[in-house]
C-alpha cells in the first residue's frame, strides 16, 4: 500500500496513530540536526519531521538531500507539531517519519511549482504538466469537474437526457469553417468534425427524446484570437413541445442551480432586454448591468446650435460617470487619445463637468450655454460631482464606441466587481444580418432559427427587420448562451434556406434529411447551448477560457505539449488518398 | 402553453381537471359515434375521447381523419374511463377533448413505429430519428444516459476528477491507424483524434491530480466488423499512488454500483483467473463463467493407445457437456460439422456418450477400453447423462476451437441466461506479443504497460514470457474493461520502446514528452478504461453495440442518414493545402 492517509487528511485527532504518506516534496529546512519535509499532494501539505538522534542518520541525511518535486513515500507516527500552522488544516500536527523511499526523483522544475510563479505562458504551456501542478491552476479544473457534475445532476432531475451524437459528421458550409476528417474506406470523401450537435439535437426532437443534453465538444476551424479554441466544451440543451418562456426559465434554473451550489451565491433575478433597447442604451448585444451608465440620446438637446460635429452627426449620445467630475485635464486628455485608438476609432470626445458647485464646464462651451449643458445633464439624471462623456456620428460606429468608453469607465470607477454577478436575457434578436462581404443575408444565430410569426411577411419585404425566436444569456458582459425556438416544418426551413441565398439543390444536397425528418411528424421544440469554458471563466473570475482547458492550444491552434499538430507519413498520406499540395 | 401535462402523467386522481397534452397519434379508433386516439410521448401513452353529441361534429371530424405520428394539441377534462386498461399507468383515465390543434402534420412513415417493426436494418438507419422513437429502441439510450449519469455520480464521490483532454492530438504509428485531421493554420501538418486519452491522463498523474476520469469519445480507423465502430466512448480512469490491489477494489466498486442502481442486481463476487489458467481452462482470455464445462487435458489418458490423431497432438483436450448423451447420432454429426467450419476450423471432433446406465460409447471405440474412456469421464468429473467433446491439435489452436465449441454447447444448452451476470479479473496478461507480419514484438496492451518486476529480467533473455502489471475485466465473456499499472520511470520506458522496435529517434519524436514528463516527479499510477457503449450492450442484454449508439454508422463507416462522408469542394481541399490522389 502506497499510503494509507492523503496530505490533506491528518489532524490532531489522528496522534498517535502509524501512517504511510506519499506525495512531492515542496520544501526541505534543515536546521539545527532537524529535517523538515513539507509533503504535497491534490489534497494538502504535510510536515514530515526527521530528527537527529531520534531518527536514523542515514534517514536524516535522506531527507536532506531530497530534491524539489521529488516523488516520496514516508511512514512513521502522527505527532502533535509544537508550534503549529493554523493557516493550513494539517497544520497541528506532523509526520515523526521512521521510514523514507524516493519514489521518483525529479529534476528541477523549468520554473516554480507554487501559486506565483516565474515561468512565462510558453514555457508553462510546454510544461503544462507541471503548470497544472501549481494549486492555482489546478483549482481552475476541480471548478470545471464540480461545474460538470452539478449541470448534469440538474439536468438529470429534469428528466433531460443525456445522448451522445456523432464527432464524425457531414461538411455544411454554412456557419464557421469545418474541421475535416478524410475517410480511408469511403475514397476521395470527408467527415467533418462537429461546430455544434444542431441538426442532431434537433433530430432527437423528431425522435421524441423530449428533453436532451450533452456536454460536449465542439470545433471551429477558425483564425484564432486570445481567447478561441480549435476545440471547445458546450451544454447542449434542447426540449419539446415549449415556448420561448418554457426555455427561459428552466435554463434561469440551472444557472441559478450552479451558482447555488457551486459558487454558493444567490444570483439575482436574470433581467430581460430587446436586442433593440440594448444596442440603443449600451451599444451592445451583451451589456455588462453590473454599473448603470446607460446611453442618453441628445440628438434634441444638442443639435441645430452651430456645433458642426453634432449637426452632421446621425446620433449624440452620452454616457454619465458618476464622481468623475474631479478628472483632471490630463485623465480627461486620456480618455480623449483612448477613444481615438484605431480599436475604439472615434474621431472626437465631448464631455461635459458637472462640478459640485452645479455649474458645468465643457469641451464644447463655445457652442452651447450653461442652460444647454444643464439640460444635457438633466436628460442624463447626472448629479453634481458627476462627468459627462459625449460621442457622435453614424449611429452603429457612435454606440459601438460609447459602449467601449462605458465599459472602460466602468472598469476606471471600480464598478465592474468580480464577485457581483448581473444575469440577462437579451430577447428578439434580428433573424438575419447582412453580411457586406459575400453580399448577402446571413443569419445572425443559424438557419434553423425560427423568425417571430408577426414579422414572418416581412421576410419578403424587409427580411433585414424580421425578428426571430432568439435569446442570448448574458452575465456581466460576457455571452454564456444562446439559443432559439426552431423551425419545425419543411416549408418555413426551405424558405429559410432560400433568404439564405441557397439554392434548392444545396439546401437538399445538406439539410435534406432534416427537411425530410420535419415531413414525418416534428415536434414545435427549441434549445440553447452554453459556451461551458467561458462559463467556468465567469464562475472562477478570470477573461481567460484558456486557464480552465487542462491541455489548451495556442494562438496557432498547437498544441506545444506534445508538438502537435505534426507532419505524417507519405504511407499515412496514401492510405487517405490524398496529398499535399502547399503554397508558398 | 404546449402542454399542462406528459402523456405519462394522468391518473385516476387528476380526474376532473382542465388539461392540454401533446404528443404524437399512435393509433386512431372510430366506432359508433365515438373517436379514440393514443396520443403518445416519451413518458407514455393518454388515450383521447372525441364523442358524437357531446363534442363539436366538426371537432369529431378532425380527430377522425388523423394520421399516424401526426403532431397534436388537445385540450379537455379528464375523466374515468368505462373501460379501465390496467396494463399502462394511464388506463384509468382518458381525455374528453373539447379542442385538437394539428401542430405538424406526418406523411406514412417508411415503418411501423411500434417494438415490432417491419423495418429492415438499413432502412431504419436511413430513418434513425423515427426508429428511436419506437419505446425499445429509446429506452437502450435511456440506459445509457442512467449508465453515465450513475459513473459519475460513483467516481464524484470517490474524489475523481472528470478531465476533458484534447481531441485534436498528434498522430503516433502504435496500435491502431489513427483519424487524421490536415491543419489548415500549420500548413502540410495534422491532427490526430485520441484513440485513446492514454498519455493525457498520465500526464494528469504527474500533475498530481491523483484521481482522474473522463466519459470520452475515441477514434479508430479499422476496417470495420459488424460489432466494431469508428467513434466509440470510454469510462477512462487513471489513479495514482496505487497498486493493482486498489485498481480492481475500485472499479470493482464501480461495477457493482452500476448493476445495483441501473439494473437493480447484486453483482456476485469478482472472481479472479491468470491469463494462463485462462488460456488453460477456457481456451480464451475472456472466459464465460455463466458455466462450467473447463477444459480437461487428456494427453497422458489418451495418447500412446494406438490412436495417431491423438499421438500426434500437442493438446488432446475435452469438455463435458451435462446431459447431452442423449443427443442422437445427428445432433453429434451436426457439431462434427460445426467444429469443421472454417470459422472454427477444427479437423474432427471425438465424443464420448457417457450413457445414464453407466456404460461409455465413443467415436474412438476401436482405439480405447471401456477402462480408458471411463478414466477421461472421471478426469472430467462426468456423471452418467454427460457427453464428452474431445478436440486435439496444437496447443494454441485446439484451445481456440475448443472454447469456440464450449460457447456453442452452453447456448445450446440454454446456460448462457441473459440475466445472470458473472465478473471475473483476468491477470497476469503477457506484455508482449509476437506479431508474425511485422516480425517483431507488439505490446498486448500499450507501450506504457509496466512489467511485473520479477519479469523484468527476462525481456532480454525472453521477453514473451515477461507478465505485465495488466487486468481485464470480463462479464459473460465479454472483455468491458482493461488496464494495467504504468511505467512511471524513463528509463523503464525508454527499455519498453526499444523492445517494441522502436529507434531512440522515432520514440523522442513521439513520445519525448511522455517520457521528460517522466523526469518531473511522476508518481506510480495505473488505470482502466472501460468500453461504455459494450458495457451498456451488457446491461441491456444485447450482443450489438450499435443498439445503444443514437446514431451509429454501417459497417463501411458511413451514416446513412445524413449521407456521411461526402465529398467536398475544391476551395475545402486548397484551405488544408491537400489534393485528392485516389486510388484506381
């Protein structure tokens, strides 16, 4: 037996008793004929104690020569420590050890294996094994098991069932590029590997499976971005025979089942907001509602009085810092170069100061009267003591900046607090958008969604305006989820196709076996998946899916652990009936 | 609202309520003024009353003319049944609809959607959506989502972490041909999909994780058998500082959990066998203990009498058949047949009728006294009633065609009962195997296998005869599970790729990483990986894995209902830099 107790489990109960313990070394001390051992494993640290006279000289000298991350195996009795270390639960008692075997040495470590440490993200993803050793880190993968197993025990009492589709799948061109998978057998054909399990679940649907889930992986052969994976974990969730309120609130459930029970925080009632109201009020399909600074519109209060800028601009609008009145000229300027860096790309700021004597000072006092400025803060409930901060022109490019500014203003005045949680139902999502490049519509969530039935004539005539059944939940920002009642019947999928520019045949030649299932009795049914890595980012606190993947890729899709991918053979190549052709 | 209840859900109690089902139409009965319909769902099937005089004509009307698997609303008051059906849950109950809504119309299915179905393999598979909403076929993915939910559950409490590791991972030449993924970022480079999460999750050990488990989807390229798939799923466990001791506890552990709570069954004790005496006894490293009939050797009984096809042989060895000397002359003749067909390929067979008056009646009368054949009876515990099946040749092949029989006679005589359930350890597996086409040694179960220490020495002077560390676990004679304690030590691994044939070049190449990790710290660790889709096939007492697959793929690897691999475009193949290059 290779222990009998972890170096979690020890305490001042246990004195007395004869223990075998085995771990890594974290730390020796030797001091004064004594040798310390700090003894780690997943579930603690343990002192083991060697001590001149009473134990063994050879032993003695053992312990002392242990490396860093060494593999050990120490037996002997508990003891109580004399001075104890009540920062950590075995910390008032100590292994007397009577015995010692290194079961692995080690070399050391290419950087430190503590909370802190010097090694930089290559070399730690090179070594990733020995990242993952770092508490720290490891603490982000123990919050993505428990994440796991709590969504599936709430999932598993809604009767949802939990079924396993296919990774070796068909190439559809809609959507994002696929990952593709030459077959041997089948010559010269392709799988493609999953972006999502859709027709899938939907066919599940048909099958009436009722209630379904999986967690699962999925993959987008995209250009990567700090924080996208080749490879990616949803919650795949779809139900029958329900309405867009159904959805909503079973799904508030399990989030709200997560936080509980593994965050062990009550979230507050999940809001709701029109895609409309939060493109116009935040600029954005995600608002962050844990501060305020909604968007007030001042296209009324500000134009038509000489300024030329807002004259010509299609909106006005401004956000309200509150408290930040006191900005020096110099932070004012910086806010002025940082909505003018080509990321945010505005061309100017105006802000207004709302000094706690109640008079206003602006960029543009010019132009406008304190009467004018009074109503601008007015509109914006701002207070004294408070900033405002104007941007205009067109009115996409004006909200997409402001909601840039206010999100940096809200980081800026401490308003954006990790550990508040602010859930939203963003409702009503377009159906389709345009897309500039390819010069066609394509839809905004995929094109099994299904468009609201009072904006469904629009499709002809203004397919841009049609709405659809569509709904993203979002926590402080960041999208977790989003789904969609379905389409469930032959004729509005093959019209949907049609806006979608495919041709008949195309259409037939991918999706006819969903066509033809919704011919043979399909239930109304829709679903939403959650993004589970970002999920446990937003859990742990930190912008970074890549910290709760235990072997990430990097910006190039590899994976620099095991130096993949990798060249193959020309047998390999043969055997696949293909070959390369590279470019230059 | 769709639906207020299931189709599963009314009762005797509920009677007198408003309620709204919906569900798809099994069947539609018309008769004297009343209209019948078993409106039906995943929970069940509510029967619906449409009634002349009391219900609208024109309500009467639609509820007559629905089809089969037709989508429907109804609305109405439960009420008693006249006529109570006792054999479904429901049957007190029916439901006086006042309103019907067709939600989706059904062409005729190709089918019957019923347990009995008149739908040949292929064309179900075609149609997969509608064969899993026939009850059986659903009710074997309902086990297998109980099977998941209730691993995990066992392996949660028990401190193990569920992992997801990488599927987009590196191609390596051992074992089986991998799936290849072209990289389109990494230009001329590819992907591998797992066929296993073998070197992740010892990785995960030297991280200290100490307990690690994943539900996971592996990958082999194999030219397909019937019961074979090209994407399959394992319970994949790895632990650390343990012995085999603690492995087979565990996962026994395991096992008796899932019959207990899945099937409701006490798993009798796990017996325990070594390779060899499996080899010995049953011909067979994944012997069915459901019954007895071991193998007896009577090479010292039976040779040197005159009898040259027994003298020439390596292995003279038999089986007794509990009371089959009363088959007739043709029953006899028709397993002389059997053993003679090339899949068994046994040159003849010798019997011994074992009559109920004490006297013995063999094939080989001419060559043996009543003395002689009454010594192979008594070697083989035979009692009157019994009929002895001799088979001889060398060694390796008469074992095989021996087992192959003994299989056949316990189905024959109704011993292999569906419902009972033997376990059994198979240990002490050999760590090589000669492979005749390579001409070098493969290793019987992977290259990180570790040899029994007393072993070591002899994988130089005679390394077939090396044991490794490696169990399976068998049920009924089907291998579930298998795994081994791993090497933890550069050294021993970088001797075990060599013995594998392996240059020190191609094994850095492939598995440096594996073994610098090795040098880290790695601590003792062994696991098992269970095959979950044969595990399920198990509990649902079926032979065929595909059933308990929601949407397997044909023997030639393809899905048939989504048309899957198909070809792909040019644009596709110039992205991943490859061109076709197919075979005449």
């Amino acid at each position: 037996m290779l222990r009998t107790h972890t170096c979690g489990e020890l305490r001042i109960g246990d004195v007395g008793q004869e223990v075998t313990l085995s771990g890594w070394v974290q730390r020796v001390r030797n001091k004064g004929g004594l040798v310390w051992v700090d003894l780690r494993d997943r579930y603690g640290v343990t002192q083991l104690i060697f001590e001149e006279g009473s134990s063994d000289p050879a032993l003695l000298e053992k312990a002392a020569s242990l490396g860093r991350e060494f593999v050990i195996q120490a037996s002997g009795e508990v003891i109580e420590r004399t001075s104890k270390n009540k920062k950590i639960p075995t910390g008032e008692i100590e292994l007397k050890a009577a015995k010692l075997d290194v079961l692995n040495a080690a070399k050391v470590p290419p950087f430190v294996i503590e909370d802190e440490t010097d090694g930089g993200e290559e070399l730690r993803m090179k070594y990733r094994y020995l990242d993952l050793r770092r508490a720290v880190v490891r603490e982000k993968l123990q919050l993505r098991h428990r994440m796991m197993q709590e969504t599936r025990k709430f999932m598993d009492k809604l009767d949802f069932m939990e079924v396993e589709t296919p990774v070796l799948i068909k190439s559809t061109p809609e959507g994002a590029r696929d990952f593709l998978v030459p077959s041997r057998i089948n010559q010269g054909e392709f799988y493609a590997l999953p972006q999502s399990p859709q027709t899938f679940k939907q066919l599940l649907m048909v099958s009436g499976f009722d209630r379904y889930f999986q967690i699962v992986k999925c993959f987008r052969d995209e250009d990567l971005r700090a924080d996208r994976q080749p490879e990616f974990t949803q919650i795949d969730c779809e139900m029958s025979f329900v309405d867009q309120e159904d959805i909503l609130s079973t799904f508030e459930g399990l989030i709200k089942h997560l936080f509980a029970n593994v965050k062990k925080v009550e979230l507050p009632e999940v809001e709701r907001m029109t895609f409309a109201d939060a493109m116009k009020y935040y600029g954005n399909d995600k608002p962050d509602l844990r501060f305020d600074m909604k968007f007030v519109e001042l296209n009324e209060l500000s134009q038509n009085k000489g300024f030329k800028i807002f004259d010509d601009a299609e909106l006005v609008a401004g956000i309200c810092a509150p408290g930040a009145a006191a900005y020096t000229r110099k932070q004012i300027d910086a806010i002025t170069e940082w909505v003018k860096r080509p990321q945010v790309g505005a061309k100017g700021l105006v802000y207004v100061k709302y000094n706690e004597d109640g008079s206003l000072k602006s960029s543009v006092d010019k132009f406008y009267s304190q009467e004018d400025l009074k109503s601008w803060a007015e509109a914006m409930n701002a207070n004294p003591g408070d900033l405002l901060l104007i941007l205009s022109g067109d009115t996409n490019a004006t909200r997409k900046q402001l909601s840039e500014l206010r999100l940096k203003m809200g980081s800026d005045l401490g308003l954006r607090d990790k550990n508040t949680f602010k859930p939203l139902w963003v409702l009503d999502f377009p159906l389709l958008e345009w897309d500039e490049e390819s010069g066609r519509f394509h839809a905004m969530h995929h094109p099994f969604t299904s468009p609201k039935s009072e904006d469904f004539a629009l499709l002809e005539t203004d397919p841009g305006a049609v709405r659809a059944n569509a709904y993203d939940l979002v926590i402080n920002g960041v999208e977790i989820g989003g789904g969609s009642i379905r389409i469930h019947d032959r004729d509005t999928q093959k019209t949907m196709f049609k806006h979608l520019g495919f041709t008949d045949e195309d259409a037939q030649a991918q999706f006819g076996f969903l066509m033809e299932a919704f011919e043979y009795g399909a239930p109304p049914h829709g679903g939403i998946a959650f993004g589970f890595d970002r999920l446990c980012a937003i859990f742990g606190g930190s912008d970074s899916i890549r910290d709760y993947i235990a072997f990430p890729k990097n910006n190039s899709g590899r994976d620099v652990m095991i130096d993949s991918p990798s060249a193959i053979s020309e047998d390999q190549l043969q055997e696949l009936s293909i070959q390369l052709a590279l470019k230059k």
